[in-house]
C-alpha cells in the first residue's frame, strides 16, 4: 500500500515530463510535507569518462546564497597563520590538531592546512582519505592564504566532484529557501560547470539532471532549457 506521502507525488509528479527549472523548484517546495527543513539536492549526469584525467571532473564553488549548512572548520598551521585562521573565523586551529586527530577526534567538516603541514599530515592520511577530508590544493584547502580559504568556505563554498558514473550530486540548499534563492544557487552551478567541460567532451555535455530533496521525489529537468538559462 502507497503512503500519503508516496500519492501526493504521484499526484503531482509527472515522471515523463522534463520540467523547466522554475517548474522544478516550485513543484519541489510544493511536495515537501514531511516537519523537518529537507535538504535540496541536484543530481547532474555528464557525458564524460571519470577514468580519463582530463574528464574527472573536480572543482569548488561559492554557492550564491549558501546551502543552509553552518561547516566547523578546523585549520593546520603554525604561528602568525594560526592567529590569522582564527581571526578569519576558524572554529578549530590548535597545534595539537594532528594528534587530536589521531586519537580519533573528528568535530569539523572542512581541513585546511599550509603547505609546509602537508608533510605533516601524512600520519593522518588514512583517516582524513576515506572521510574525504584531506586537505587539496584543487578544492582550495591546501593554501597560504587562510583568511580568503576560511571566508569562503562560511560565505557558501563548496566542493564537486564527479563519481565513477559520471555523475555530480550537490547541495544546492533547504526546502526553507526562497525560491529565487534555490534558482540563483542552481543557475551559479550550471554555469560554473559549463565553463569547465572539458576540451575533449563532444556532443551533449549534461545528459540528464534531477533536482529531489531529503523525502521527496526526483523532478526530471530540461536541460536543453537547464544549460541556456
């Protein structure tokens, strides 16, 4: 037997219809019904080979609006540059981190470190790896410049990456948003992606692309309508 919830969106979820992203975002908003502030995901298939270099895909971002997530970031350093990580607003920049670390404490979200720590790091690897906590220069959290890495990361930066199949799924906000903030935040991304296909992509770039919160159900997108938005 179907559930309340499972009706409502057969309901009003058409699964052969591909939705204008306005559409999407309403008929999103307008499906939640469970008490909790659900989060929005977008789920991007790409026409690219993730074993081929070139083709896997990962980057960072600012999302415009943020995602509605508040990150505890902790910070590797020494000296001046732990004072300027904390005046940034870094949750946790001791120098005992690494040993912290390594006895199993894990209460942050994001780990960035200098340079010269990296080396440092190295016997906490397997624990940060796994957990894809590793500081990188890629996503921005390998670098001298503490103060700009810190604010980012708390105006709304985050990091994709491609999966194995081809796919990127991001946190583009919550149910709670207004619906031109989720629309700035998703419009951002699209066209950050397309600004970074690869040269050797040819043909459709993103194949397929759903936009689904926490309990709802996938909404198919337009995406000839999605990439000329």
């Amino acid at each position: 037997m179907k559930s309340k919830r499972v009706k409502i969106f057969a309901g009003k979820v058409d699964k052969n219809k591909n939705y204008s992203l306005d559409e999407a975002v309403a008929l999103i908003k307008e499906v939640s019904v469970v008490k909790f502030d659900e989060a929005v995901d977008l789920c991007v298939n790409l026409n690219v080979n993730p074993r081929r270099a070139e083709q896997n895909i990962r980057s960072t971002f600012v999302l415009p609006n943020g995602n509605g997530k508040t990150k505890k970031i902790a910070v590797i350093a020494k000296g001046d540059k732990l004072v300027e990580a904390k005046d940034a607003g870094a949750d946790f920049c001791d120098e005992d981190l690494i040993e912290k670390i390594a006895g199993g404490w894990m209460a942050f979200d994001v780990l960035i470190a200098t340079p010269d720590m990296m080396k440092d790091l190295s016997k906490i690897a397997k624990i940060l790896g796994p957990r894809g906590l590793m500081p990188n220069p890629k996503s921005g959290t390998v670098t001298l410049d503490l103060k700009k890495a810190v604010s980012e990361i708390k105006s709304g930066k985050v990091e994709f990456r491609v999966d194995s199949y081809g796919i990127i799924h991001l946190n583009v906000g919550k149910i709670s948003f207004d619906k031109d903030k989720l629309l700035e935040n998703i419009k951002a991304f699209i066209s950050t992606l397309i600004k970074i296909k690869p040269s050797t992509v040819k043909g459709v770039f993103i194949k397929s692309a759903y936009l689904t919160s926490t309990m709802g159900p996938g909404i198919k997108l337009d995406t000839i309508e999605l990439v000329n938005k």
